[in-house]
C-alpha cells in the first residue's frame, strides 16, 4: 500500500510538472526580427530624419533594458500622456533604427512590431536607446492576414501597400 501512496505522487508531482512546463511554453510572448522584410530594409540600419516634433518618454515597462525610452510622435500614448517626457525632439533630429522585431502573445492574440533605436537630444547633449510600435495588423475577418503602417515620424506619406509579414 505504501509503495501505491509513493507511486502515485510521484505520478501526480510529474504530470502537474508537465502541465506547468507546457502551460509556459504555449503562453509566452514569441518574437522574431524582421528587419530584413520589407517595408523595414528601406529603414533599417540608414540615418532617418524626423519630420514632426516627438518626444522621449521614461517607458516602465521596455522590451529591452538596452532601449528603456519610448519615442511618442503621437501614434502610441499621445504627446499629451501621463508618462514622464524626458525630452521635446525637434523635427530634423537624426534618428537610427538599430533593429526591428514582431512580438506575438499567444494569450491575448495580439502582434506588435518594434523598432528600436537611438536618438539624440541636442536640448539634453544626450542619446536616448528607444522602442517605437509601427503597424497595424489585419486579422479579423481576413483569409490572408496583413500588416499596414501608419504614417510614422520619419514619413512624408504613409505606406500603402498591404505587407503579408508572418508571424513568429
């Protein structure tokens, strides 16, 4: 009897082990870099030029340590946002995109795409490393799913094209 009582909670602690390993696996955010897809080589890695006023944001919760500011040109949480506005770029301000990448969450369903990269302030005499959201995924009620972009700080004119740009 005492070896049945032992057997079954070794059996119990490995499968509640494995419920917990596969419920992490299926729910964590994916992401792949995307920088060599278009509409992204045009932007990736080249010297963009700002063409409206933005500002840098102390962003609490960043992809990555490395870009812990957000660049808002009033896409994403508004130049008028509750969060700590580090500093006003002005237009033709030099931006670098240093890479881009698409995160998916499995749990919610949701995509974004983020670039990231360097500015710098001529106000502050300082380089802020910062995440940027561009795009808009089509989902529902599409056979063949698709992304569309905005028009984006370093733009005369937004793109508009569909962009069939697959998910991680």
């Amino acid at each position: 009897m005492k070896k049945i009582a032992i057997g079954c909670g070794i059996f119990l602690v490995l499968v509640i082990g494995t419920v917990a390993i596969l419920f992490y696996i299926l729910t964590r955010p994916k992401y792949r870099d995307v920088s060599s897809e278009k509409p992204f080589t045009e932007i990736i890695n080249q010297k963009l030029t700002t063409k409206k006023p933005t500002l840098i944001l102390n962003y609490d919760m960043p992809r990555y340590e490395d870009y812990r500011y957000h660049l808002e040109d009033g896409s994403s949480f508004g130049m008028e946002s509750d969060l700590e506005t580090v500093s006003k770029i002005p237009t033709g301000t030099e931006v670098f995109i240093d890479k881009i990448e698409i995160h998916s969450n499995w749990v919610s369903g949701s995509s974004t795409i983020y670039l990231f990269g360097n500015i710098y302030s001529e106000e502050k005499q300082r380089s802020y490393a910062f995440q940027y959201t561009w795009g808009d995924y089509h989902l529902l009620y599409e056979d063949n799913p698709y992304w569309t972009f905005e028009l984006a700080f370093w733009q005369n004119e937004a793109l508009t094209e569909k962009y069939y740009i697959e998910l991680p």
